[in-house]
C-alpha cells in the first residue's frame, strides 16, 4: 500500500505564507501611509520636485548653508515658530491656504505664488514641460481675505511701476534666464524688493508676518540652476528667517494629511493601537504555528452512510423516529417475538393462529405470564412510544420464559 506523498514540502509551503503575509502588511501600510511614502517627484511645484518648476533645490541649498530644512507634512506642525515657504499650486484650494495662516498666527509665511502652467514630460515623469503663464485673474488662492487689492501683473506690464522710495531693489530686472516676469501690484501691502524697475517682487501683508514672492523663478529649481538668482532668491530666505532652521509646507499640495482627516487604517499601526495590533499578529501566528503542526497521524475519513444491517435498522428507526411513528411497530414486533419463540421451541409446523398461541403459551416455565394474544393486542393498541415501549418489554419477557 503506497502512501500518498505531499504536493509540496513544507520548508516550502512556510516560503509562500510567509511572502503572503509580509506582501499583505506592505500592502495595508501602503493604503494607511500613502501620502507619506510620495516621492514626490511628479513634475509638480512642490518642496520635493526635481522638477524645473519645484523646490528640491532650495531644500538641498538650505541644508549646504549650513542651515537646517524641516519638511512639514502634518497639519499639527504648521505651528512652528521657523519660517515656513508655502507653495500654492493653480489648483490649490483657497479655504486650505486661509486655514494654514490661521494655524500659523503671528510665524513668519512666505507664500510662493505660482507662475508657470506646466505637465510632467512623457516618460520623465519626474521632468515638466512649459505650456504658458498662468492667468492671473480672479482671487490668489485666499490671499484677497487679508488683502483684497492685491493683484498679480504679468509682462508684458502695461502701466508704469510706482517706486516706492526707500525699498531695496535687484540689481537685475530680469530673472536667471527667464524673460517673462511676473510682480505684485495693486494694495494691501507693504513692498519688500523691487526689480530694476521699480515692480514689486516680494511684499509683506498688512499687519501681518506673511510675505508674498511674486515670482518663483527666484527659488525654484530653474532659478537655482543660474549663480546670480540662486545668491539673490537665498538671500531673500535669509532675510526672512528667524531661526537657523527653514520649514517647506507640503500639506497644501496633498501631501500627508491632519490627525483627524487621516486614513482609518494608520490608527491601527499608531499608539494607543499599535500594542493591540502586535497581540493580534502574535495570536494569529500561534495559531499558525498551531495548525501547521500535526500530533499523530491523521484520522481517515469514515463513509457517510455506513454498511451493514444494523445500519439499516437504524436508520429505519430514525425515519419512524422523526415521523413520530414508533407505536405503528407494535404489531409487527409481537409478529417478530412468536415466530422467533416458536423456532426456539420447535414448535410443530402445522400449527397456526391461535392453535400456536396456545401451546407457546404452554411451554413456558414460569407461570403468572399473560396470554399471548393479550400482549400483542396491548402492542398493536400501544398510542405512543411509553405504552409501545412497555408492551415490547412484556413480549420480551414472555419470549424468555419460554426460551431459556
């Protein structure tokens, strides 16, 4: 007899678990922690772009300054005392900058405006494409809350500039190699830098720590890229600064998300969850390692319906069971006890009927025993399962008697 061998081996069967469950929790921690694991290289105007249109340069030249950058993902750090750069995208929603500057309260801003309509470039996505300026018309991303004549003027400008006396001006009017130019006109604030012609570049909110920076070819990565911009945009971050450590917002560009918009399922990897993870994960292995152990050689499944008379009668008996027919049998048992008494006794074969009850009911050795006839009526008459159940102990005992 051969013994039927395992498809695979264990050492293998533990392999594939053990990849199925370390891709699961990767895959959980993906879906709980997305925002954060963003590389952010995405051709978009952010701190982690590479792109010509973000940031990543001014973090790297932050940190080679000897100064030290600070990425804010999370909402409850928005409250920091450190200078913080907030670069609104054209698809920014406005409702999120008001409610950035509220949490900010009296921490110097610097708000980045964006310039320059772009798309990741096919197959570099990490790489953006120049389509156009933005248009500068309707509201700046919340800022006409503070200041509602504050508006945006693009080249080429159509009116003269007002030159305030006393503001420091760039020594260039133009930007690294970029031509189009783009300043801040209108009021509401106080101007900061001019260019050589006396357009303002970077202003201060009234009555407020928040600064505006017109064009962001200053700072960005296409600006940085020229010796010249990269000293002035650097030296606009230092003037600002308060502290020796610069802080850049990504919250406004999708980036990680509050403690209470956060997804469900980082609760369950964070305190005061994370203990109640861990004892699951360490329940659900030793049951594992319960499973996989086997203790003796395993049970062989039995047939469904067994073979064999007495297999049979029992599962007659569970059929007049459930019908609540037992008392029905009655007659048929008294009919089983003579003709099993009368082999017993030899009794003469051409005897019949009452003829066969009669001298059944004379070869019994004990006396005191009703009739025949009288204890298989009382079986035939039995109206339940107690009086059938007693009548067939009365055969039983007539049957003995007679037997033994």
């Amino acid at each position: 007899m051969s013994v039927e061998q395992a498809p695979f081996r264990s050492r293998t069967v533990f392999i594939i678990i053990a990849v199925a469950v370390v891709a699961f929790a990767g895959f959980l921690l993906l879906i709980a922690f997305a925002p954060q694991f963003k590389s952010g290289h995405d051709g978009r105007g952010h701190a982690l772009s590479t792109s010509g249109n973000g940031y990543a340069g001014l973090v790297e030249l932050t940190d080679a300054v000897g100064a030290h950058s600070l990425i804010v993902r999370d909402e409850g750090d928005l409250a920091t005392r450190d200078l913080l750069i907030v670069t609104p995208e054209i698809d920014s929603d406005a409702k999120s900058l008001v409610k950035l500057l509220t949490a900010r309260g009296d921490a110097p801003t610097l708000i980045v405006l964006p310039k320059w309509w772009t798309l990741p470039l096919p197959g570099r996505q990490d790489w953006s494409q120049r389509i156009e300026m933005i248009c500068p018309c309707g509201g700046l991303y919340g800022l006409e809350k503070y200041a509602p004549k504050l508006l945006v003027e693009q080249t080429p400008f159509k009116a003269a500039p007002a030159a305030p006396g006393g503001t420091p001006r760039m020594a260039h009017a133009k930007v690294g190699r970029i031509d189009e130019q783009q300043r801040l006109t209108g009021s509401g604030f106080v101007p900061m830098l001019l260019d050589a012609d006396g357009r303002v570049i970077l202003a201060q909110l009234e009555h407020r720590p928040v600064y505006v920076l017109a064009d962001p070819d200053l700072i960005n990565n296409q600006g940085l890229a020229d010796p010249w911009t990269a000293r002035q945009g650097w030296r606009i971050i230092d003037d600002l600064a308060t502290t020796n450590e610069i802080a850049f917002d990504l919250t406004l560009n999708g980036f990680g998300a509050s403690k209470n918009a956060k997804h469900p399922l980082q609760s369950v990897f964070e305190p005061p969850f994370l203990p109640v993870t861990l004892i699951i994960v360490a329940a659900g292995f030793l049951a594992g390692l319960h499973g996989a152990i086997r203790f003796g050689a395993p049970a062989a499944a039995g047939r469904a319906i067994a073979m064999g008379k007495r297999t049979l009668v029992d599962n007659a008996a569970m059929l007049f069971r459930a019908a609540r027919k037992e008392h029905r049998v009655g007659a048929a048992y008294a009919s089983l006890t003579r003709d099993l008494t009368a082999q017993a006794t030899h009794a003469p074969a051409r005897l019949s009927g009452e003829a066969l009850d009669q001298y059944l009911d004379r070869s019994g050795k004990a006396e005191g025993d009703p009739p025949y006839a009288t204890l298989a009526w009382q079986a035939e008459t039995a109206e339940d399962r107690d009086q059938l159940l007693s009548a067939a102990r009365a055969l039983y005992r007539w049957r003995r008697n007679r037997t033994r």
